[in-house]
C-alpha cells in the first residue's frame, strides 16, 4: 500500500517497500519441527486404517521407483515367470524375513538384508532367465511391512511408533520436546550398532546421511539442546538455531540467517535473560562475532531514516481532486525511496498516478543538469534496460502532456483549444469557451467534425482533435452595428441642436444689454 502525506504543497508517495523496513522481534523460540522446517502436520503418524493403507501404497509406489530404496523385513515382493513354454505363469509371494534369506522355489536362495529392491530384482530376474530363457520374469513389491521403532530422551514422552521402510528420522521428529537438540541424535540398531546423526544438516541443509530410514528395531534418542538461539530483524532467514561449539553472531547471521538482507543497519541487539527473571539488553556491532549463550534474542537493526527522494511532475493524477487532470495543469509529486530501488521499481509504484494525457513514451530523467530520455512503457511492460537505472536522490522525471485537444470556434466567447477530457460532449466545451456569443444561432448551429472529417451528434462523447463549430448571426451583426451607427448620428444632431439653442440665447442676452 502506498503511502501519501503533504510536503511542501506537493504530495509525498512513500514506496512499498518501506514497508519491509518494518520487522517483528522473534521472542519466543520456534519448536524442533520448525526448526529443522517440517510440516508437523505431515508427521504425525495416522491410527485410522483407510488412513495407514492409503499411506502404505503411496510409500510402496515410491519404493519401487527409489533406487536406495532398502528392503526390510515384512515387505513382500511379487515374482512371476514362465516355467516351461505354453504353461501357465507361477507366481509367487515372497514375504522378507527376519535375516533377510528368501527362497525361490526350488530353483535358489536370494540374500536380501541390507540390500535394496532394485538388486535384489535384478538378481531375482538374473537367475529366472538362467534357468529358462523364455521365463520372462516380472518382479514387484507387493506391499511394506510395518515393524516398531522405539524414540526416547527429550521427546514428549518415550514411545514405540509403527512405521515402515521407507519412513526417515525426519518423519518421527515431531516427537522431540522443546528442549531437544536439532544437531544430535543417536540411532541404537536391533544388531547392536550405534551412529550419531546431525538433523539440521539432515533437514535444513539436504544432507542424506544425516536422514537415514529406520530398520526394525531402531532406538531413536534425542539429546538436549545445548545453544538455542532466535534471530529476527534485517536478516534473510529468521528462526530458532542451535549453534555448534565456536560459533556465535557471524555464524548466526551469516551461516544460519543466511547474511543481512539489503535494509540492515550495523547495530545489534541482544536481549539476554537474567537469573533474577529480568533481562539484559546488549548493543553490539553486526561484524562483531559476539558470543552468544542458549536463550538469547538476536534483533538486526534495520535502517529507517536514509530513504531517498527524488520528484515527479507533469501530466498525472490530480491529488486533490482524485480525478483526471483537466486542461493542462501540470501535478508534482515526491516519491521517497529505499536505498537500491530502481526506476522501474518506483514506475510499478506510481502506475496509479498516469492519466490519459499522460506521454509515457515521452518521458525524461533530469539527473546532475543532464537530460537522460525514458520511455515509461518501454520499462513498465518490455521490461527495457533503463528500467534498472538505480534511483538517486534529487532525480528529477518530467511526463509531458499528450497532445489531446478539442478546437472551439465561431459564436463563443474566448473561441480557441482546450484539454480534452474523456467522455464529455460538445456542451462541456461550449462552457470552457465562455458560452454562447451574442452574435450565436446558439446550439442548433453547432457542427461538431472529428478529425477525419466525418460529423458527430451535439450529445455525443467527443474524441480527441474534434473542432466544434458554432455559426454566428450575421444579420443580427449588421443590424447592430446600423443601430450602433444611428445612435452616434442622433447624438451627433442633438448635441449641435443643443450647441445652437445655446448661442442664440446668449446673442439675445447680448442685444438686451
């Protein structure tokens, strides 16, 4: 939403994105699936049966085209091959075991633990084709077998959850509590072996290995958080994270938030929590690399106060009549900008400000004395170069007036051009001319013509260029003037009447004397 305030007689337009410059300190630490950036929603694991076996062909669908895709006991693969030519197809479903060994018939055994579907069909189809070249084997995970993994440490409560293989540590972290560790989680296996993986690599950085699937009888254990930290302000990515030993504000904002966005000031504050229940504020550099402790609340400053200005004028929008401009009165506006924006950035802003007699193609930038031409069309919809002409204050950009115009001439007042205004008809101008002269046979001696001379009604909306003509009385002119005339004479002969009775009277005073 723009934003217009008066300033000098003209009018102000803040740019949109000012609005940017206005961030919301993040308080309150996000939870463990925020922090890793997962949909809690898509975590939970359904008890509704339609539910689960919707899910579990979805999964079986994705196994079959997964290429690490590894089988576990209780899943089941489907195996059907030709024995003999002319027979009859023999199917077969093998269910995977506990140990992994599978028989095929009587014709051989298949080693499946630790192994994924793809070569265990591939072998499978291998040995079929070896024992008749004709079999045409055909092999397919019939279904997923559920088994229970265990989770414990700082999680809600310690459970056993039913999943399958091809459900990943990231599936069941909606469990962890808040005072889990993003950054450390121990996986204990049925044989024994024991690994450590890092989730936020795993989830917020797209490495595989630190989002392993789980086997049946895995114990998933989250660890406590040791460094929780919020950050908010002027930085890309705001959140929760949880530093790693040695890493403090730079790797916060530059590793984490992914550096400072372009509104960034240099200050920083960090409200930091006291034993006492109150908190401490502390006010440091951005490139300082601070060390920071579990609880604190980072806050980038951003910069609110250095918003550039640069002026607008010519043929737009009036500002105090919200309406389009009439004649030829030129507007002026000042558009305040942030630092970086471009001259297409400010034209999307102001697009509401063009009027018919706007000459967009016309346009001009005014810049240190020197005139640089702008086509506004070109950058608003062509997307021209000059669109990225950074903006700079005291920039100043002219839009002229098209030339639209509608003649009015004969039997009115101030005959001559006026502003054309859309939708109006030859009655709005005869007013703008003064109204009907004296000498006028008045509106139905009007002849309106457009510019390619054809002829429009009196009450029709005119066009732009239209000559409005209006037909004197010439009788009544010259009858005027004879009136005129004769009146000078009669004043004439009255005033030598008088001028005589005058002097006769004075010579008969003369002679009575």
């Amino acid at each position: 939403m723009l934003t217009m305030f008066s300033l000098s007689a003209a009018e102000v337009i803040v740019s949109p994105k000012v609005n940017d410059l206005s961030y919301e300190m993040l308080s309150v630490p996000e939870s463990l699936s925020k922090q890793l950036g997962l949909d809690p929603q898509s975590l939970i694991l359904s008890t509704d049966t339609d539910t689960v076996a919707a899910q579990l062909q979805l999964d079986r669908l994705v196994a079959l085209s997964d290429p690490g895709y590894e089988l576990v006991p209780g899943d089941t693969i489907s195996v059907t091959y030709m024995e003999r030519t002319g027979a009859n197809p023999v199917t077969l479903h093998l269910t995977i075991p506990y140990g992994g060994t599978i028989r095929l018939s009587s014709i051989a055994t298949i080693e499946t633990d630790g192994r994924t579907f793809q070569s265990v069909r591939d072998e499978i189809e291998s040995v079929l084709t070896q024992y008749n070249r004709y079999s045409n084997p055909i092999v397919s995970i019939q279904s997923l077998g559920l088994f229970y993994v265990n989770i414990a440490g700082e999680v809600t409560s310690s459970r056993s959850l039913r999943v399958n293989g091809n459900t990943f540590l990231s599936d069941v972290l909606y469990y962890g509590s808040s005072t889990a560790s993003s950054r450390k989680v121990t996986i204990k296996g049925a044989d024994g072996s024991e690994n450590t993986y890092d989730p936020y690599l795993g989830m917020r950085k797209g490495d595989e290995e630190n989002n392993p699937r789980l086997h049946p009888g895995d114990t998933i254990t989250l660890h406590k958080k040791d460094r929780a930290v919020t950050v908010s302000g002027a930085v890309n990515e705001a959140g929760t994270y949880q530093l790693l030993e040695g890493e403090n504000l730079l790797s916060l904002i530059n590793n984490y938030a992914s550096g400072l966005d372009p509104y960034a000031s240099s200050s920083v504050t960090i409200q930091r929590s006291r034993k006492n229940g109150y908190y401490e504020t502390i006010s440091v550099a951005s490139s300082q690399d601070y060390v920071l402790m579990d609880g604190d609340v980072v806050f980038v400053e951003p910069v609110t106060s250095s918003l550039g200005s640069v002026s607008i004028e010519g043929a737009l929008l009036s500002s105090s009549s919200n309406s389009m401009i009439m004649g030829d009165k030129s507007e002026t506006y000042y558009y305040r900008f942030v630092e970086g924006e471009t001259v297409y950035d400010m034209l999307s802003a102001i697009s509401g400000y063009f009027t018919p007699s706007s000459n967009l193609e016309g346009a001009y930038l005014v810049r240190d004395g020197e005139t640089v031409m702008l086509d506004f069309n070109d950058i608003l919809y062509n997307g021209a170069e000059n669109g990225d002409l950074i903006l700079k204050s005291s920039d100043k950009f002219y839009i002229p007036f098209n030339q639209m115009l509608v003649s009015v001439v004969g039997g009115v007042v101030n005959p001559g051009v006026y502003g054309y205004v859309p939708g109006r008809s030859a009655d709005y101008y005869i007013n703008l001319a003064g109204g009907y002269s004296a000498n006028s046979k008045g509106e139905k001696s009007v002849t309106i013509t457009t510019k390619d001379g054809s002829e429009v009604d009196f009450s029709s909306p005119l066009s732009p260029e239209t000559t409005i003509s209006v037909e004197r009385d010439d009788l009544s002119s010259q009858l005027a003037s004879t009136v005129t005339v004769l009146g000078i004479v009669t004043s004439i002969v009255g005033i030598i009447a008088s001028v005589v009775t005058i002097s006769a009277n004075v010579a008969s005073m003369s002679a009575a004397n």
